[in-house]
C-alpha cells in the first residue's frame, strides 16, 4: 500500500471555487483532484526537462542539422500551408 504525506497550499478563492464545482461534478475529493493535476504536472514537466537535456547533449556534440535539410524542411512546410 502506498503511503501519502499531507501537503497544504493556498488558493486564490475562485480557483477554490472552480475546484469545488469540479469535485462535485465528478463525485471525488477536492484532495483527490488536486493530487491528480500534481501527479500530472510532475510528469509532464519531467517529460519536458528530459528532453531538453537531449537536445543540450545533441547541440554539444554538434548534432545540428545541415543548412540544406533546414531548407527542405522550411520548403516542406511552406508548401503544406500554401494548400
């Protein structure tokens, strides 16, 4: 069984009342919510470092692309929104 700690944080009133109607309409906890909308922004700004680490390592080994792929691509994209 996983355990749990408490977290208290401060909201600005309309966003407590938003959370409100939200867990009333879906039947679950204020703290259940918010746990979820944690959990999630976690996850997404983990994914988001990551990657930028990546792309840091890739710039440091001079892992660009060329100025002719560059061109083909901006050409590919030009002629996608011309449509």
């Amino acid at each position: 069984m996983a355990t749990s700690t408490v977290l208290t944080l401060r909201l600005e009133p309309q966003l407590r009342k938003k959370l409100d109607t939200l867990a009333k309409a879906t039947q679950r906890s204020r703290s259940f919510l918010a746990a979820e909308a944690i959990k999630e922004y976690v996850a997404i700004n983990e994914w988001q470092i990551s990657e930028i680490k990546k792309a840091i390592g890739e710039a440091d080994r001079g892992e660009f692309a060329t100025d002719d792929e560059m061109e083909r691509l901006f050409k590919k994209w030009s002629r996608r929104r011309a449509r």
